[in-house]
C-alpha cells in the first residue's frame, strides 16, 4: 500500500533528523571552554533550543537558535550570524513571541541566536563591590557562548547585533568594546547612554539601572557600582565607580563603534501608532520625524534623551549611523517595525 506523506508527518522527520543530528552536544565543543551544552530541546524544524551551563552565570540560562533553512550540524559550511538581545525583564524566547521573527529570517540564509541573560544583566560583567564574578556576562556571551556556537553549530563569524531597550544597550556596547566583532549593530529603544543626565525633571541613567536591580531582587550597586557626581552626591569630586559606568555605557565608548554599520531608532514618549503592521511592506522614512522635545511615557522619554546623547558623541567622533527618531513609546509594536526597516542594513552587512 502507497501512503502519501502529508506535510505535517515532512515536517516530523525533518524535526527528527535535525534532533538526531544534534544529539550529543558537546563533543564539538572546545576543550578549554569551560560553558557546556547541557541540553538541546527541538522545538520545532526550524527552532532549537539550548541549555548551558557556565562559571561565569550563577545557574543555567537558555539559548534558542533559529536555524537557517538547510541548516544541519554535520554541514562543511558555516552560516552568518544575527544576535537579537532581549530587553528587561525578558529571556530568549521574547522575540519569537512578539514579533515575526522566525518568518522573516526564513527568508535569508542566516543563523539567529537568541540568548537568556536576567532582567538586570546589562550584558555586562558586574561589579560585585570590586569583586567581579558571576554573573559575568559580556565573557560568558562573546568568550564562552560565541565559541560554543562556532564549534558545534555552524555558526560563521560575519556577525551582527540587535536589541531592544537593556538588548540595545547590550548590542551597542558589545560591538563598541570589542571592535571587529560585530560587522553591523541596530538598537531599538536602546538604552544607550546609562549616565543620561535629565535636566526637565524626568528620569536619568542611573535611575533605569535601579529599576532593573529591583526587578532583579538584588543591590543595583552589584551591577557597575555607583556612578557619583552628580547623580547620588552634590560632591563633584566623589566619583565612586563612574570609570566603571562609563566602560558599560555605549555613548561613552562611542569610539569603538567605527568602521560598524550602525542603526539607531527610538520613540519620543508619545503613542502615535506604528502605522504599520507585519505583511506590510517597511514602514516609510517618513516615519522618522526626528522630534526634537519627548512625550510623557517616562522610559521611551528617557530612552529619547539617552540616543540624543549617543547621536551627539557620534557625530562629534565622525562616525556615520542610520537613525531613525520618531512618535512613539517604549512597546513590541514600534521594536518589530524597526527590526523589518533594519533587516536589510543587517543582512546586508554579513552577506546573508
């Protein structure tokens, strides 16, 4: 008896080969990198999730990677990579549920990476009172993950970076402290100059870093310290750890983003609508009114005020970037539509 293979049981092999494929993960990993693969998780054809263990992290975290269309662990090539940061609070799973993210990367032949870090990370090695140690962040995504990645899951090393809001900033400063690494970088929302002084009575840098210690459960101090004068003391020689601020802090580090193709967008604090919706072609220029004042949603207000600062230090230094300022507030409507009008710039820029 002839049976017709329907697409649903195509679609369940695919799933299976794929699963058996990826079955005994970590013995393509480095001998000397300490993060290991500990499980792998199919979601579906084309969706893996990982688990990883590291010194650096206090327990855990999930990576999920979209996988390019013929992917296949065993293949001789390697695949483009696309990071795409979460923002706080979220986890690897944020942008395959509020955004179409998964269609519109089957479209080019790239790998998306998707990692877990905590809603204060800053994707940042903390402070920890002068101490360092877990969590250590920005080692465990670019020293332990990257190379886990390339070892046993084809990824290749054109790479680009993307976030939202805490995502943005960790794309930003990522590619700014480590030049080279990343061949183009978008911020959506970002939060991108962390010692933003507000001078209208709205919020500044350091108070976002506070939110997010107390979304976290834990001392916001643990993160990067104190920032000092003049956000926590009237002092001006009471500095505390504002070097180590302006180390995580992308509008600082604005030097290390040349030679990297840059696309920066964010709201004003106003809720205009997006005007735009998935299956839309990209959303018009027009969109990008570049508002000079801002809205009354305190964080995309001030998210407006912490680009303003980071387009500044750029244009100051020479360094070229696509923006695109417009009405809008801090929400996954605006964040997708900015993703599709960057898509191209970022595929772009690794050959995908």
């Amino acid at each position: 008896m002839h049976h017709r293979i329907t697409r649903h049981a195509a679609a369940l092999l695919t799933a299976l080969v794929l699963l058996l494929q990826t079955a005994g993960a970590g013995t393509a990993e480095a001998a000397d990198n300490p993060a290991r693969v500990v499980e792998e998780q199919l979601i579906d054809a084309r969706t893996l999730d990982l688990t990883v263990s590291s010194p650096e992290i206090d327990a855990p975290v999930k990576v999920r990677l979209l996988l390019p269309p013929a992917w296949s662990r065993t293949a001789t090539r390697t695949w483009p990579v696309l990071w795409l940061l979460h923002g706080g609070p979220g986890d690897h799973t944020d942008w395959t549920a509020h955004t179409h993210v998964e269609e519109l990367a089957a479209l080019r032949d790239v790998l998306v990476v998707l990692p877990q870090t905590s809603p204060c990370s800053g994707y940042s090695d903390w402070y920890n009172t002068g101490g360092g140690g877990p969590p250590a962040w920005e080692t465990y995504l670019l020293d332990e993950l990257r190379p886990l990645l390339e070892s046993g899951y084809r990824a290749g090393t054109e790479r680009a970076v993307a976030g939202l809001s805490m995502g943005g900033l960790g794309a930003m400063k990522l590619a700014a402290a480590h030049p080279g690494t990343f061949r183009a970088v978008a911020s959506y929302s970002g939060a991108v100059s962390t010692l933003h002084l507000s001078l209208d009575g709205g919020l500044s840098g350091p108070d976002l870093v506070k939110g997010a210690g107390a979304g976290c459960h834990t001392d916001w101090r643990r993160i990067w310290g104190e920032p000092g004068f003049p956000y926590d003391t009237a002092d001006p020689a009471d500095v505390r750890q504002r070097g180590v601020w302006e180390r995580n802090d992308p509008a600082h580090r604005a030097a290390g983003l040349a030679g990297t193709a840059l696309y920066v967008s964010y709201g004003d604090g106003t809720d205009a609508g997006t005007g735009w919706q998935w299956g839309d072609p990209p959303a018009s220029p027009t969109r990008c009114t570049n508002p000079v004042g801002h809205g009354t949603e305190p964080v995309e207000r001030l998210i407006h005020g912490m680009n303003q600062d980071l387009r500044l230090h750029l244009a100051q230094l020479g360094i070229p970037a696509a923006v695109c300022s417009y009405r809008g507030v801090h929400a996954w409507p605006y964040w997708e539509r900015e993703l599709v009008s960057s898509f191209p710039m970022l595929m772009a820029a690794i050959g995908a």
